[in-house]
C-alpha cells in the first residue's frame, strides 16, 4: 500500500511539521486555502472516515479534534476557525487517510463549495 500520508506519518517523505506524538501528527497543508491551513493525521491508516472503527472512537478521534483545537489556539486562531473532514470522492476527498482540515485567519463563508 502506498499511501502519502502514511510516509509523512512514518518520516519518509517531508512536510512542514507542527506537531507530533505517538498517535497523531499535523503539518502545514502544501495548499493552503487561508492563511492558517493545517492537518491533523492519526499515525494509523484509515481510509475514510467510513473506516472509524468503535475502537477508535473515543480515544483517537477525541484527539484528533482536541489536537486542532490546540493548535489551531497556538497559531492566533481565537476568533475563529473551521476544521474539515471529506469523505469519499462526493465530499472532496483526494487522499485516502483520514486527515482534519483547519482552516483559519480569514473570514469563511458557508455554505461551503
Ligand atoms: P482532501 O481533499 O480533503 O483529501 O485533502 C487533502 C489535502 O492534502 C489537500 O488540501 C492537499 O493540499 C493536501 N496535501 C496533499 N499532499 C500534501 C503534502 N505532501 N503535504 C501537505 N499537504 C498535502
Ligand atoms: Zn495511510
């Protein structure tokens, strides 16, 4: 399986990092859509957010929100922010390991595109 986020997860591939421990990371997006825009990526592969099992309902997906929270406060996010999560190709998901957008510093319009 080749999967992108798993080789930034694993330290194979580069990204601009931000934070890390052992169940999470979140690193800058390469295209950023407001002037703060980062992801929150379990170290685990998971497809889809159709693929959240029980086991991972308390533990890592709490983290995974209370990890974009903290961050999304550390880099001057008090007003305001948003956080994303697309599932599947209809909801505009291009990579298959789950991944929370946070998006920040400018106003965001709803409803979304
Ligand atoms: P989604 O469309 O919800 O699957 O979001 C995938 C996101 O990953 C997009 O916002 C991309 O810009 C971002 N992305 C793709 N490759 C990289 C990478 N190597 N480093 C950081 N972000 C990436
Ligand atoms: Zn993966």
């Amino acid at each position: 399986m080749d999967c992108l986020f798993c080789r930034i997860a694993n330290g194979d591939l580069a990204a601009n990092m931000l934070y890390e421990d052992e169940q999470v990371i979140a690193f800058h997006d390469i295209a950023p859509q407001a002037p703060v825009h980062f992801l929150v990526i379990p170290r685990k592969h998971i497809a889809t957010l159709h693929d959240l099992s029980e086991e991972d309902d308390k533990l890592l997906a709490g983290h995974i929100l209370f990890t974009a929270q903290r961050l999304a406060e550390q880099l001057g996010c008090e007003e305001g922010f948003r956080v994303v999560m697309n599932c599947n190709d209809l909801g505009g998901q291009t990579v298959y390991h789950i991944h929370m957008h946070v998006l920040g510093q400018r106003r965001l319009h709803w409803p979304p595109g």
